[in-house]
C-alpha cells in the first residue's frame, strides 16, 4: 500500500451550486432547505469544482481568506488559462518528435474550473490555521521509503514490472478514486446526494464511487467486512452535517 500522508486535518467541504456568486463575492449561506421530517435538505446534483488548492500558496502565509480583488485576479487568470488551453493548434506540415505533445485535450475533456470557493478561503484546509498539511510522522516516512513501498510506486510509474494487480492503484483499477473527503480532480467533480430519516448517500461520479452515511445509533460493520468509503456515521449539529 502506498501511504502518501499520516495526520488529521480539517477541510472545508464545499460544493457550489449550479448558479454560483459573481466572481469575488462571498456567498451568503442564508436558511438552509429543510426535508418533511426536519432536517437540512442536502439532496440534489453538487459539483466541488475550485481553483482554490488543498494547500495555501506560500505567498498567502497566513491570510485565511482573500481580498475581493485577489479572488477576482485569480478567477481571471483561470479563466485565461482555458482560453489558451481551448486556443486551435497550430497547424503542422511535419511530425512530432516522439514522444512530443499531441495537445489531446482541450476544456472540452476537463474540468479544471475557475471559480475559488464562495467562502473566498485561500485553502481548503481550514485546520491546522496555516492552512497546509502538517510535516510526515516518522513512521509515515519510514513506510514510504521502505522497499516495498518505493518497488510499488515504481511499478505504477511504469519503471518495473508490477508483481499483479494488487501493485496497481485502486483508482487505476477503477475501483475507488480519493478520499475521505473527496477533492477536486480533473473531471467528473458531480455528486448526487439523496437523504431519508436514516440516512445520506453521496454518489461521486469519478468511477461512481457511493458513501452510505448512517445517521443513527446502530453499531459500526464488523472488522471483518471493511469497504473503501469506511463505515460512516453522522449527526447534524444544526444545519451542518458531522462525519
């Protein structure tokens, strides 16, 4: 298994309706919908798409969040970059290279976005307060540096012979993509999340990756059936869902 980190952190989970604020505005959450039987309605089609980075840039130190004229900055620079990246290509008389770029994908086949979060955060992560990833525990870094560890990401890299299947990543495998949480990728960033009394269920469209989410007292599945999305339980605390 290749273990790239070993901490706790908190990340803002956010998803951004069909029709999001004007660029540089933060989003007034306002009364949240409530379902017949009283509780926040969660349910619909959400998207997390965001330029905004897991980390925070190093040139934000610690500013928490963004000035309306740094988020409309940003934004714009996003938006030139799908400009460029949709550009025609030049057109050629002569071949590549091997191994040159064929420019294959456009905005068209991504999904790369150029909005930041309505909260106008300059991180998703909203703890530890610098807003980035805490340093490696030194058993985390033993088990990357490990033999094992360094002859399985050498085989998904593509630089020695995989030992089976099992080498493989498990979003290689179309089995599971990130998380828990999930975080933005290049496309497929749709989430169907239905409710009922007893529970939430979110369906990731990257590889239609589901998560059953119990809202009741029942006991955690047995140790010997585990799954990729874990055996989750949640509570409201108000209008926000705790996981």
């Amino acid at each position: 298994m290749l273990v790239v980190q070993n901490f706790l952190v908190v990340v803002s989970l956010i998803v951004l309706t069909a029709a999001p604020p004007a660029s540089g505005q933060v989003q007034d959450a306002g009364a949240s919908p409530q379902t017949a039987w009283g509780d926040p309605d969660l349910q619909g089609i959400w998207n997390n798409n965001t330029i905004t980075p897991l980390q925070r840039p190093t040139e934000f130190a610690n500013q928490e969040f963004l000035s309306a004229e740094e988020a409309v900055a940003l934004e714009q620079q996003a938006i030139a970059r799908v400009a460029e990246q949709n550009a025609p290509s030049a057109v050629r008389t002569e071949p590549l290279p091997a191994g040159g770029n064929v420019g294959a994908y456009n905005s068209y086949w991504t999904e790369q976005g150029t909005r930041i979060v309505p909260t106008g955060r300059t991180s998703l992560i909203t703890d530890p307060p610098n807003g980035r990833l805490p340093q490696l525990t030194t058993a985390a870094l033993a088990r990357i540096t490990s033999d094992e560890n360094r002859r399985v990401f050498d085989a998904r890299e593509g630089r020695a012979p995989a030992h089976g299947p099992e080498d493989m990543g498990l979003s290689e495998r179309c089995l599971w993509y990130r998380g828990i949480p999930t975080f933005p990728t290049g496309y497929n960033n749709n989430y169907h999340i239905v409710q009922n009394p007893d529970f939430v269920v979110i369906l990731q469209e990257h590889i239609h990756d589901l998560r059953v989410i119990t809202l009741d007292d029942r006991p955690h599945l047995p140790s010997n059936i585990q799954q990729f999305a874990g055996s989750s339980r949640g509570h409201w605390e108000g209008d926000t869902l705790v996981v």
